[in-house]
C-alpha cells in the first residue's frame, strides 16, 4: 500500500501521477512529444487515471487547459474520484492568472501552484511581491497555493523571504533552460541541491522530474528521492504506458517497498 500523508489538508499518496506524458511533453525531443500525443487519447488517459486509482494513487498533477479540464469532467462524470493538484499560470499572458485560476477551481481543483516559469523570472527580477500576487490570487478561491521553480535557490529565496505559499513543487533538476528556448539540460549534480532545498523549506514540498523526465532509472531515483525528502512530502511522476504498459503498476510496487523500508 502506498503510504498517504496530510497535503495542506488533503490525505495525498506520497506517489503522484504527473499530467506531462498525457499533454505530449517529453523533455526528450519534439518527435517523443508527438509519440506521447499520438498514444494518450482522451480514451487512454483516463485509463491511465483509472488504473493509477486501482493501484493506489489518489492525486493527479497536471496543467489547467481545456483538454484537462473535458478530460477530467469525463472521468469524474464516469465515477473517477482522483483529486488534481492544478499547475498554473504559463500561458504566454499572465494577465489571464486569475480568470486561469477561477477556471481550474470550477473544474474541481484541490490546489494549484503558479509554474516554474514564472517563479524563475520572479526571482531573476527579485519580484517577490509578484509571486505574492499571484499565490494569494489562489489562495483566495478557496483553495492551498503553491510555487513550482526549476531552480532550488528560487525555491529558499522565495521561502526565505517570507512567501506566504501553502506548498512548493520543486523540480529535481534545473532545467527552466527550456523555457528560455535554450533546451533541455538535466545535470545529474542537480538533485541533491533541490533536495537540500525541500528540507529546509518547513512547507508541504513535492518533487518532480525526480527520474529526469526518463533519465534515471527508476529504483534509482526512487531510492534517493525518497531517502533525502521529509516523510511528509511527495513526488510527482509522469508516466507513460506506450513503453511500458505496466509502468504504473511497477512504480507503485517500488514507491510502497522503499516506503516502507526507509
């Protein structure tokens, strides 16, 4: 059984299913997006979903669109109970936030958290008082706020500061490089520094890419997310069934054993 802990009061399995395989997003390359695009239909996400719940996951992180938002209306129209975690806010205008975060909340979100993108360039302007801005925009729709950052030291300056945020979503390696359209780049120095980041930070944390976005292997990254994050956080895993149709399953088994040896 997967252990669960209390999330800014949601019982949440320490394993999350990650949304980024179900909207193409590899980090690998533009022809393993197509692939992931290719293979989740709206008809094999939500059997994804399902069979994440049969295994034991209870929590789903995945972006706030229109494609997520029908997808789950479906799934929790056809007796899908998983709750979403809403990532939020990168959409090219961030003057759409809060009308982003009015539509996460109507379909269903139990929390959300601002993207990493935004995070980044808040702290490379020193803009606290933006990120501020925008986490209590969540915050009051009644829901707990949070950051993403691809980079740890975004994550401490942000905390350090004060940011009043319920939770923070850090990224095992810093790749916002992306985002800047300068590529992906996963340094394997990088996960030790986010994790040392996580348990400064007295706030509900959850890790992800902690398998480098299929770099890793997954005992692995597994052994040492699990042993270096505190007992009260999570992760949070894309997963993508047209390698291996039993990856959930299998990520599972291997989440509940280190779980429970640690």
């Amino acid at each position: 059984m997967l252990p669960m802990v209390d999330f800014c009061g949601l019982n949440a399995s320490r394993l999350m299913i990650g949304g980024n395989p179900f909207s193409g997003f590899s980090h690998q390359s533009s022809e393993r997006d197509q692939e992931m695009l290719d293979y989740y239909s709206i008809a094999n996400i939500k059997l994804a979903l399902r069979r994440a719940e049969e295994a034991g996951i209870n929590t789903a992180v995945m972006r706030s669109d229109n494609h997520i938002h029908r997808l789950l209306r479906e799934y929790y129209n056809e007796g899908g109970a998983i709750q979403w975690i809403a990532q939020l806010g990168y959409d090219g205008d961030e003057t759409t936030i809060d009308r982003g975060i009015a539509s996460a909340v109507a379909a269903d979100a139990k929390a959300g958290y601002i993207h990493g993108g935004i995070t980044d360039r808040c702290y490379a302007d020193s803009n606290l008082s933006k990120l501020a801005d925008y986490v209590a925009m969540i915050q009051d729709h009644g829901i707990p706020g949070g950051i993403a950052g691809h980079a740890a030291e975004a994550h401490l300056w942000a905390y350090e500061q004060g940011l009043a945020a319920d939770f923070h979503v850090v990224c095992f390696y810093n790749c916002g490089s992306l985002h800047d359209g300068k590529g992906n780049k996963f340094s394997p120095e990088d996960p030790p520094v986010a994790c040392e980041a996580i348990r400064q930070i007295e706030k509900p944390c959850i890790g992800y890419k902690v398998l480098g976005a299929g770099r890793v292997e997954p005992q692995t990254a597994f052994e040492f997310a699990f042993a270096n994050i505190k007992p009260t956080d999570c992760v949070n895993v894309g997963i993508y069934l047209g390698d291996n149709e039993n990856m959930i399953e299998e990520n599972v088994a291997l989440v509940a054993e280190i779980t429970n040896r640690i």
